[in-house]
C-alpha cells in the first residue's frame, strides 16, 4: 500500500538555519532516502515553497492568500512510500523523525494514486524566500 508522508516544520526556524546547518540536515535525510530508494520503496518526494507564496481556494472559487491554517508548523514537503503494512511505514517515518528530529511528519494511507513522471525541480517561490529543506 502506499502511504504519504507529509513533513511539518516550523518555517521561521528552518529559514534560519545557515547553509552548512542545512546541508548537514540533507546529509542526514538523504541517509534515510538512499535506503528506502534501494528497497525500491520511496516515490515522489518534494520540497514545498514557502507558504508566504502559497494560497488556499476555498467555497466557490474563492481565493485566499497563505496556507490553509494558521499555525507555526507549515507542511513543507512530503514523501510517498510503498509499505507493506501500517508497521513498516511507522518504521520509516520514525527513520525520517531520527534525521529530522524538529520535523513532525504525518502518515496516512493513499487511496487514489495517479503514477505520472518524475517530479522536476523547480525554482518556484525561491524569490521572496529561502528554500525550505525538510
């Protein structure tokens, strides 16, 4: 089955951190990625932009600046992993967890995937604001 997993992060905290602060954060995740890629069991992932360029559509076409909640801790990226069961994919969001300890990652079932192509980097949103690494 597959799961998303959607990183939750302080933005203003992640912002902070210097590019050597960073790296050594990637350094860290990568580990985790590298593993899951040999198991042939981790999909899309990304990187979100800042929620300073996001919006929400709300009601009928309603459009609103920002993110959809106000809250410190901001979706900043995610992950889809195929797991053999809810087990193994707690086991790889604690591996996340363990090289992200300030991250807060949500788990939860996909129940409609539509396989595409690999997602493209991007520069989108990199203007008003550092790019935000989970």
């Amino acid at each position: 089955m597959l799961y998303a997993f959607l990183a939750y992060h302080e933005e203003e905290d992640v912002q902070s951190w210097s590019d050597e602060e960073d790296a050594a954060l990637m350094g860290e995740l990568n580990g985790v990625h590298e593993r899951l890629t040999a198991e042939g069991r981790l999909g899309p992932a990304a990187r979100l932009g800042a929620t300073a360029n996001a919006l929400t559509l709300r009601g009928r076409g309603v459009v609103t600046d920002g993110p959809f909640a106000e809250t410190k801790e901001a979706l900043l990226g995610f992950y889809v992993l195929d797991c053999e069961s809810r087990e193994q994919a707690v086991e790889a969001a604690l591996a996340l967890k363990a090289a992200n300890p300030g991250a807060v990652y949500e788990v939860r079932p996909i129940v409609l995937y539509l396989p595409g192509t690999d997602i493209p980097v991007t520069d989108a949103g990199l203007d008003a604001v550092r790019p935000v690494r989970v």
